[in-house]
C-alpha cells in the first residue's frame, strides 16, 4: 500500500495559531506593572528638574539684569553728585574771587577818595575849576562860581550855617542832599563841589545864573 504524507488537519493548525497567540500575550501581560510606572515616574522626575533648572537660570538671569540695573543707577548718582559737588566748588571759588576783587575795588576806591579829598581840601577851587570843564563850561563860568561860593563859604568844605544848617562849600540845605553825590559828604570837597555843580545845571543852567540870582535875593 503506497505512503502517504499526512497533513494535520485544519482544525489542528487553528488551535495551533490559538495557542501561540496565548503565549504572546501572556508573556506581555507577565512584564511587572511597577516597571512602567517606575519609568513613567522617572520621566516626569527628568521633566521637573529640567522645569526647575530652566526657572533657575532665568531667575538668575533676572537677578543679574537687575544687578547691572542698580549698579547703572549707582553710577548714575555718583556722577550726578559729582556734578554737582564740581558746579558748587566752581561757584563758590567765582563768588570768592567776585568778592576779592569787589574788596580790591572798594579799598581802591577809598583810596581814590582820600587822595581825591586830600587834593580837594588842598586847592578846592583847582577840582572846581577842572569839574566845570567836564560840564562844559568855560572861564567865564567858573569866574561867576568862584565868587558864589566865596561868598556862601569862603570855600570852606566843612562851613556850616548856625542859623539854617546849611553845609559845605555849596551850603547845601540840608547838607545830607550831597549823599546823591558820594558817601562822604562832609569831608570830601571835591564831592560838595561835584553836587553843587549839579544843583546849579538842574536849578539854573549856568554858574552865571546862578551868582546873578544869589545877587538879587542873597541867596541861590
């Protein structure tokens, strides 16, 4: 009898496939559940720390721009404080300076004063004489002051008049009116005479008018 190759069955074959889906799937489900979420945990831990070092660098990323920021303002400050520490010194040295030679000024001004008022008490007609020239005056002039005030004063800069108070060589009334003209009123001549000269333009024109009048009413 001839030999025949035996094939399984088909139903064989099927159970066959069965099975061997059984054992793949139950080798799967025998991969511990810990394992999974072990890795799952790890993830997240990794997911965290890189959040946690990110928010770090860029906290301090913060930290260091404010930094810069307060170092700038400190700068800042300290340049505007020396400014200003500059601008005070320099005023303060120019109102020093101003001041010295406002002083300078005034000593030489004294100092012109008294040498002016030595003159003048010297020869008070030679400063009336040169005073009428500057208010453009010619000899003529000066001829009509000379006689006015010899007869007010005798030229005398401190002649004082005991009944009306009258002052100076001009005879001012009162004799304070000459502080228009300078401080020292009552010693200096040549002060008396430059604010009688500007009395007798004001009030007369000329020196001339000004005798013609005091020799019809006796006084000027």
């Amino acid at each position: 009898m001839p030999r025949h190759h035996l094939r399984p069955p088909a139903i064989a074959l099927s159970v066959l496939g069965v099975l061997t889906v059984l054992v793949v799937a139950l080798t799967a489900a025998a991969v511990p559940a810990d394992d999974s979420a072990a890795a799952d945990d790890q993830a997240r831990a990794a997911a965290d720390s890189a959040r946690a070092d990110s928010a770090e660098r860029a906290e301090q990323g913060r930290a260091r721009v404010e930094a810069d920021r307060q170092a700038a303002l400190v700068a800042q400050r300290s340049a505007e404080e020396a400014r200003r520490q500059a601008e005070a010194e320099e005023k303060a040295r120019a109102e020093a300076e101003a001041a010295a030679r406002a002083e300078a000024e005034r000593k030489a001004a004294e100092e012109r004063a008294a040498r002016s008022a030595e003159r003048a008490a010297a020869d008070p007609k030679a400063i009336a004489r040169e005073l009428v020239g500057r208010h453009g005056w010619g000899g003529d002039q000066f001829s009509c002051l000379e006689q006015l005030w010899e007869k007010e004063s005798r030229w005398d800069h401190t002649a004082q008049n005991p009944s009306s108070g009258a002052y100076g060589i001009p005879q001012a009334l009162p004799g304070s009116k000459m502080a228009s003209a300078g401080s020292d009123w009552q010693t200096n001549p040549a002060t008396q005479i430059e604010w009688g000269l500007g009395y007798i333009a004001e009030r007369y024109g000329t020196p001339c008018a000004a005798w013609g009048h005091s020799q019809s009413a006796n006084w000027y």
